[in-house]
C-alpha cells in the first residue's frame, strides 16, 4: 500500500489535535505537516508536495477555497475538506475535491474519506485533463446536500452552471454544466438529446412528436424530455441498436 504523506490545514488547532489522532489510527498515512495559518499553508503545501490536505474551508485571511487557488501549477493534491458546515459542499465538489468530510466525524468516516482520496489519486487529473469518471453526484434537495447514485438517474436537465438531476419521483441541483456532466457519464448508459438535456439510454420508452413539431422523449417514470434537431442522430442510432425505428420521427424544425 502506498503511503499517503497528508497535511492538515485548521485554523483552530484543537481540530489538528483531534484529526491528527484519528490519522494516526488509519493505516498507509503519513503526517507531514499541519499549520492554522491558511496563509502559511499555501507554503507549506509547496514545499513539502504532499499527496492529500485535509482542508478547512471558513478560516480567517484565506478560505480553504483561496488556498487552493493560490497553489503551483503542477501541485495537485487530493482535497478532503474538513468543515462543520455543508453549505459549501456543491462548491466543494465542482473544483473536484476527493471527499467532503463534516465535523465531527467517526473514525469509519475518516478511513472511508482516505479511500476516496487514494482512488482520486489514482486517476490524479492535471490542469486540462478530463475529469475521472464518476458514479454519483451531489445535489441540492429542499435543505439537504444528497448523493444520487447514476444508476438511479433518469434524465439531467442543464440550467446554465447548474443541472437538474433527476432520479424517479426525486430530484437535486447540481453546480455543474451540462458539458461537464457528459465529459464525465459513460456514452454507453447515457446520451445527450437536447442541448439542455441528458438521458438515460435504458430510461427511454419511446419518442414522438407534438402539434407543434417539437420531439420529446417518453421516460420510464413517465416524464418527457425534450429533443434537439441536432441530436436526432443520436436516438435514430440508439433505436437502431434495438432494432427498433417504427417511432423515430421525421425531419422536424425544433431548435436544441
């Protein structure tokens, strides 16, 4: 097993005390340094290149947000922020953060969020590299932050830097566009119709079209999803793949 030389960042140092106990509980992890300074932390993390920061994110001069902005280039560690409030949690996980771990936590919690950050190491992406895979994501539901698993989505609908996700009779906003959304979905679960939509490949019962010549998709929980002209292609080569093209429809004049 590799081992994980971490830094901890808090600016109350009862917090570092207290984390770097748990740490020293969990195997394959080593501490390199800790400091309440958010200031002297982007330093710190220069110098000593570690592989995961436990961050807190409301701290006095910088937030854990400005510290990582404030890095090099080619420092790219694995963020598990470490914080008693959720309200940044979206944010959290729109800059690709390795987990978001709430205080006070349970040491199971601690060793699950270290396994997160070994797997985003894994697949460790540079400035302009494509986001790693995901298999859930995070949403906004009434006021609660909530994980959907994709297995459970059914369609996502784009709203500018935010996504409807849909899931059944459930749904969540996500801070996330829905070009990056489809960078990071497997093309072969789902497919992009509309320039503001994405569905799921085995979600969809059937298309037609309206009075007014706009197509739509029928889905399995009996929502529609609207089609764009452009993206016909895409559900003419998914109902062809089944064997079926008794329902796609002609040329239409939608915009999408």
């Amino acid at each position: 097993m590799q081992v994980l030389r971490a830094i901890l960042i808090d600016d109350e140092p009862p917090a570092i005390r207290r984390l770097t106990r748990a740490l020293a509980q969990v195997p394959g992890v080593e501490l390199v340094g800790a400091t309440s300074s958010a200031r002297e932390a982007v330093g710190l993390i220069g110098a000593e290149r570690p592989d995961v920061i436990f961050l807190d994110i409301a701290m006095p001069g910088l937030t854990g947000f400005e510290v990582l902005e404030q890095l090099p280039p080619d420092a790219h560690p694995a963020v598990i922020f470490v914080t008693a409030y959720d309200a940044h949690a979206v944010q959290a996980f729109d800059i690709a953060a390795a987990d978001y771990l709430l205080k006070p936590f349970a040491q199971a919690r601690l060793e699950e969020s270290v396994g997160r950050a070994r797997l985003w190491l894994e697949a460790r992406p540079g400035r302009d590299a494509k986001p790693p895979p995901i298999d859930s994501l995070w949403v906004h539901r009434r006021r609660t932050f909530a994980r959907i698993w994709l297995d459970d989505v059914e369609w996502i609908e784009g709203h500018g830097d935010y996504a409807q996700v849909h899931a059944g009779a459930t749904a969540g906003l996500a801070r996330t566009t829905l070009k990056a959304l489809e960078e990071q979905l497997d093309p072969a679960q789902f497919v992009r119709i509309h320039r503001s939509a994405i569905c799921r490949r085995s979600a969809i019962v059937s298309l037609h079209r309206k009075p007014t010549g706009a197509v739509s998709v029928l889905l399995a929980s009996g929502a529609e999803a609207p089609v764009g002209r452009r993206y016909m292609r895409n559900l003419k080569a998914l109902l062809h793949a089944v064997g079926d093209t008794s329902e796609v429809p002609g040329p239409a004049s939608q915009q999408g």
